[in-house]
C-alpha cells in the first residue's frame, strides 16, 4: 500500500511565523497514512528542524555540484546537514526561469540521492505542448532523461501541467490520472515493483475544492502544493482530503 504524501512548497514565501504556525498544527496534517512535508525557504530549515523536530522538511532546489567555486549554490549535502529528508528537482519555474534543462535535472537527482535525500521530479507540459497534443512525448521525455542515472527506490515524481500552475486551471481529475498512468507505466517498464510502490503527486492549483476528486484517482498519491499551502487552514483542508482516500 502505497502512504499518500502533501508537500507544501512555499516558493519564495513564507516566515519563522508560518513555520510556527504549520509546527503547532502538525498533528492535525499528518495521519497514519498522510505524510506531509514542507519545503520552506532553504533559509527557514535550520530554525525549523531545531524548534519544530516533529516536523519533515524538504528544500526546493539544491545545487548539481558538490562544493567549490559556485557562488550562492546550496548543495545537497548541505541541506541535508541542516534537516531537509525531500528536494523539489526540476520544478518548471526552475527550468522557465532559471535555465534547468532535462541534463542539469539529472545532475540534480543524483546529487541529491549521493546527499540521501529524496528528490522530488516534477515534470509538466505547457499549454502549447498539450494544445499541440505533444504531452506524453514530453513527460515521457522528461523522465527518461531527468532520471538517467536515478535510483527508481528513493524518488518521488510530481506531475504538474505547467499551464496549472498559479493559474487557479486545474487538470480535471481524469486529465491528471491519464498522466499519472502513463509515469507509473514508464516506471513499471523499468522496474515493476518499484510502479507499485512509488509515489505520484499531482500539482497545479490543487485547492481544498478540487483536492478530493483529484486524490481519489487510482495513479494519484498526494499533491504537491503551491498557493494553498500559504495558508495552514486551507493546507490542513488538502491533507484530510488526502486522509480520505
Ligand atoms: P500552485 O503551485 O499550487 O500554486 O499551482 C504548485 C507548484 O508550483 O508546485
């Protein structure tokens, strides 16, 4: 049986005020078969993992390199040092944004498992890729080679539509679970058991409205939230929808 998991990723978000008020409700999000993580700010982990041991951090980038000359890098190792168990890898505001192409993906993922820590592969299309009908080529593109040299065994993947994210459009549940099908296919073909097993988050504008239907698909294990989970109540909604599937 696979656990459902809800990461919050804060973006650039966030305070040791809403670090505090996620610790003081932490029991209300976890259950027996939720787990929950928050990627705050890289900033905010040290003085959580100190004040709030309870809670399961994660970081929202880490650096391809291991040390050395690489200014304003955070390497994986580091961030497992000061209390981060999960890292977001490829994120599409990473790869919009900051130029994370599908090889520096890979470089990341290995990184991080050589650090022990779970990478979190987000892969999505763009509303041009779905309207040109190019979607399962590029996620199928994504995993093979964002996870090139990945260990399948650690490794979370987040399928999040690019055209979904922020924009308050949310994949209907059975766009989201056609997807979700496809990756654990592509997983099962590489490795069978590990299909059964891994966990698959859906993201993009998941809200306490819409989280229900989406976490009631079979493929889907959890989400991975953005904006709703700036706000602990709305987040605390996500996390019971996800405690009833
Ligand atoms: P959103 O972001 O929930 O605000 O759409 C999701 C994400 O970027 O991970």
């Amino acid at each position: 049986m696979r656990h459902n998991l809800v990461i919050a990723n804060w973006k650039l978000n966030g305070s040791i005020k809403l670090i505090n008020s996620f610790a003081n409700e932490w029991n209300s999000l976890t259950t027996a078969n939720v787990q929950v993580v928050v990627c705050p700010p890289a900033i905010y982990l040290s003085a959580a993992k100190e004040q709030h041991p309870q809670m399961v951090l994660g970081a929202q980038v880490c650096s391809a390199y291991q040390e050395g000359a690489y200014t304003g890098e955070l390497s994986a190792a580091m961030l497992h040092d000061v209390g981060a168990h999960y890292v977001l890898v490829g994120h599409s505001e990473r790869r919009a944004l900051f130029g994370e192409t599908d090889e520096v993906v890979a470089s990341k993922i290995a990184a991080a498992q050589q650090a022990k820590l779970i990478p979190v592969l987000c892969v999505g299309e763009t509303a041009s890729e779905r309207s040109a009908s190019l979607t399962e080529k590029v996620i199928l593109q994504q995993l093979e080679k964002g996870l090139l040299q990945a260990d399948l065994h650690r490794l979370v993947i987040a399928y999040e539509p690019v055209w979904a994210i922020g924009t308050g459009e949310t994949a209907s549940p059975q766009q989201a679970q056609e997807i979700h099908a496809l990756i654990r296919g592509w997983v099962a073909q590489q490795d069978a058991a590990v299909a059964e097993t891994i966990q698959l988050l859906y993201g993009g504008s998941v809200k306490p409205a819409n989280a229900g239907e989406l976490f009631q698909q079979k493929d889907i294990d959890g989400g991975l939230i953005g904006g709703a989970s700036l706000d602990v109540e709305q987040f605390k909604a996500i996390c019971t929808a996800a405690q009833e599937r």
